[in-house]
C-alpha cells in the first residue's frame, strides 16, 4: 500500500482543519483512480487522553509514534505555510529527506503567499526548499504531483 505522511503544524483548529480536509480530499481521489492509499496524520497517532495519561512521558511517546511511521512511508507532503516553517515539520522533513529510498518523495506544499526564504526567488528556507522534491501552491497541484 502507498502511504502519505502529512507532516505540518497541528495546533491551531485552522492547521487541523486544513489536514483533515486534504486527508479526505487525496483519499477521495485515490479512490477515484482505484488506488490503495494509506494516510498518516501524526495528530491520530496519540489522543488527548493519551497524552494526557502519559503526563512528562508523552513527548517521547509522541516522538516514537511519528518516527515510527516516517520510517515506513512513501510520500511526505508538508505544509509549508507562516513566516518560518514549522520546527517539527522542518524536523520530519529532515530527517524522511536522510533515510528516503530514492523512489521516496518530499513534496511541500505552500498556500501562504508571502515571501519566506533568504532570497527574492525562495519560497522557504533554502534547506527546507531544497529538500523538497516539488512544492506546490494548492491541493490541486497536489494532486497532480501526488498521482502522477
């Protein structure tokens, strides 16, 4: 089974909507294209009452959980919007980028139109950007890059 990691900030209601919302939208899709496709959102990877439990334990739970599943993946798709790229997104991604095989494949994904690199034609930080095989500007370029 192909499986997506969606790597991105998780903790305002918008960023968790936003990853629901392209969770069913490439599930849908692959569907559409009779594809088997499994998607990892790491905020389903522990709940609330999890963590909870877990108290000074739940970091490295969470950091487990996640690892876990970067190392069994596909795809990464990364959201890539704010100021500055998310710290553990930026992580995920660094760390996917090093044990990737090489039919892997990091595709960001920036819906943010303001300017964040170090240069006037960056899109991100340059290690971010550079680590990134694609980066699109919508869920429909997504998708094109994602079953293509």
């Amino acid at each position: 089974m192909f499986t997506i990691y969606l790597a991105g900030p998780l903790f305002t209601e918008a960023e968790r909507d936003w990853h629901i919302k392209t969770k069913i939208f490439l599930l849908d899709k692959a569907a559409e294209k009779g594809k088997k496709v499994k998607v990892i959102w790491p905020y389903e990877l522990i709940t609330l009452s999890e963590i909870e439990s877990l108290g000074s334990s739940a970091r490295s739970e969470i950091f487990k959980r996640c690892k876990e599943e970067l190392d069994n993946i596909n795809l990464m798709i990364a959201l890539l919007d704010g100021t500055q790229v998310d710290d553990g997104t930026a992580w995920e991604i660094g760390y996917f980028y090093g044990i990737r095989s090489p039919n892997s494949k990091i595709i960001g994904i920036r819906t943010d139109f303001r300017r964040a690199g170090e240069s006037e034609n960056a899109i991100v930080n340059a290690m971010i950007e550079m680590a990134c095989d694609d980066i699109v500007h919508n869920r429909n370029d997504l998708l094109l890059k994602v079953f293509s």
